[in-house]
C-alpha cells in the first residue's frame, strides 16, 4: 500500500490547556472484571509484512512478543457506560470542552448539512467540523444517543478514555495487548476469524460497503455504528474487534517502534505527540483505508474527537489495572 492516506481520521491542530488527565472519583465497581476476558500470559507473533500493510503505519517487522495475564473487555465502552461515568463524576469530555468535534458526512442530519463548513486543510471533503457535536450528539445538533445507548460511545479522546479507566479502576491497553486480545489465540491470520474477510459471503465485521465515500450501501446492516455486540464474538469471546469504531490504546505512536521494541510486555516509546489507535471503523473501505486488520495500525492526537473513535479498557489481574498508563 502507498504511504498517504491519513485512513480518515482527522486529528485537532492543537492541544486544550483545561484537558483533564485524570478523574479523583472512582466507581464503587473499581477494578472489577466483569465484563472482561482474560487473555492469559504467552508469547505471540506481532505485525505484518506484505502489499495489504501501509507503509508510513509501521506495521512491520514482525516479531515475537511475551505478554503476562490481563483482561481486556468484551466490547467497546458503551454510550450507556460512559453515561453512568459523566453522571457519578460530572466529567466534561474533550469535544465538549473545545465546543466541537468532527463528524463525517453521511452522520449529519440533511438539515444541518448546507449549514457546515468542511474541513478542506484535512484533505479530504467529507469531514466538517461540526459545533455541539460530542458523545452526547454524534452528528451534532438534532442528534442524540437515547435509542442507541447500547452501541460504542464516540467523540472520545484518548484523555477521556484515560479519565473512565482511572474511575473504573482499568486502564487503556498497550497495543500489543490489544492486537494479541483481536488474535483471539491465533496465529498469522489477517482477520481474527480467518484470513477472508466475508467467509461464505457473511459479513463479519462492520466497515463501509459501496461506493466511498458517497453512499455506503449498508450490507452488513449498519450504516455507521452498530451495537457493541454485534456479529460473532473471536475466541476470546470478543467483539467488534475489527470495524464498528476505532479503540484508543496506550502506547505512543512511532512507525520504527517494532524494529526496537522490548521482547516482554511492550508499552509503547516514551513519548510522541500521536496516540496509536486500533481495529478500523465502519467507515472503511479496501478502496481507501483497508485497516481493519489484526495488525493494522494509525495515529491520532490524543486530543482528537470523531464519530467513529473510541475505546474499550483492559486490566491487570493484581490490580496494577488501577494505575492508567499514559
């Protein structure tokens, strides 16, 4: 695959002085697993080389990791989730705070349409910069999320997503946590069932079908997110690993990082000023972005809010789970 192509993801120019890193109130279930599968302690091969991986990702070499117990969730974080979050805490998300995020075309009422300024300095015309769009309105004004409390919460940024797993007493995934966990105990396969991506002709994930980026034609029944779990779980007994939303993990992002990464529990470069995000959107296509693949990766600020952007938490079994990573 050629190197351009930001995999739709448009990122915020600039950072918030007011973010808040973290969140003092914990919920009275801190810690818990429920909800979680354990992936237990082993060694797995990482990465991919070959014509499908992006070159500017950084998706090779691949190479041997060594991981410890941990538990990660089953789906998603939830829009019901993380309301039960902003109701015991009063947490103010990103997207809030700076009085917008961005939301692709198809999510915004045809009302509002003619009415948005798109985001041209991304590169692309199909994103606008949408006012009052957040986790609460994900296509903005007119939008709300009352009937799908059960899908994946969006407009999240990797503080927000930090700021839940501390009140839950969780903590983001490393990246190699999280591709080991969408593996689901299998090794070289490019999607987590296998190795084509509609076996049998079923839809086993949910990206973008037609032609993008005007119509997406819906065939896998969604057009944009769908319940946290939908189509079937991998081995792990995990869901929407690939499509639906991106998940925020931990680590930094650096495309050299595999040809220096450490052999045990990996947590990413020390710094950097992009966060690694994982398993593609229902906005991908294999005519632009084809990254809903075990081992595909991106990038993002960390301040950055779209509609198809969130997170799913994971844990350490001796609780050092409570202690997020950042």
């Amino acid at each position: 695959m050629p190197e351009g192509k930001p995999c739709c993801i448009p990122s915020r120019d600039h950072s918030d002085p007011e973010t808040k890193k973290s969140c003092l109130v914990r919920s009275p279930d801190a810690g818990s697993d429920k909800g979680m599968a354990m992936v237990k302690k082993g060694m797995f091969s990482m990465g991919a080389e070959g014509p499908e991986c992006w070159s500017g990702d950084g998706e090779g070499p691949v190479h041997q990791v060594s991981l410890e117990d941990y538990f990660i969730d089953q789906t998603s974080v939830t829009n019901e989730s993380f309301s039960t979050f902003v109701d015991a805490t009063g947490y103010q998300s990103e997207a809030e705070r700076f009085g917008w995020s961005f939301v692709f075309h198809n999510q915004i009422p045809k009302a509002h349409l003619k009415r948005l300024s798109f985001d041209r300095a991304f590169g692309v015309e199909w994103w606008a910069k949408v006012e009052g769009a957040s986790w609460k309105k994900p296509g903005g004004p007119g939008t709300n999320i009352r009937k799908i409390m059960n899908h994946p919460v969006v407009h999240i940024s990797w503080h927000d997503a930090n700021a839940f797993c501390h009140w839950a007493g969780k903590r983001l995934p490393t990246e190699a946590e999280w591709e080991c966990a969408a593996r689901g105990g299998e090794e070289g396969l490019t999607y987590p069932w296998g190795n084509e991506l509609s076996p049998g002709d079923k839809h086993r994930c949910n990206i973008w079908q037609g032609q993008f980026p005007k119509k997406d034609l819906g065939a896998d029944g969604y057009r944009g997110t769908a319940p946290a779990r939908s189509f079937p779980a991998n081995d792990f007994g995990l869901y929407n690993m690939m499509g639906n939303t991106w998940d925020w993990v931990a680590d930094w992002f650096d495309p050299r990082y595999y040809t220096q990464s450490p052999l045990r529990d990996p947590g990413g470069p020390v710094s950097g000023t992009e966060k690694v995000i994982r398993g593609g959107s229902f906005l991908c296509h294999e005519s632009y972005c084809n990254r809903y693949r075990n081992s595909a990766r991106s990038k993002v600020s960390p301040d950055s809010t779209t509609c198809h952007l969130g997170f799913r938490c994971a844990l350490s079994p001796a609780g050092e789970g409570a202690e997020n990573l950042s």
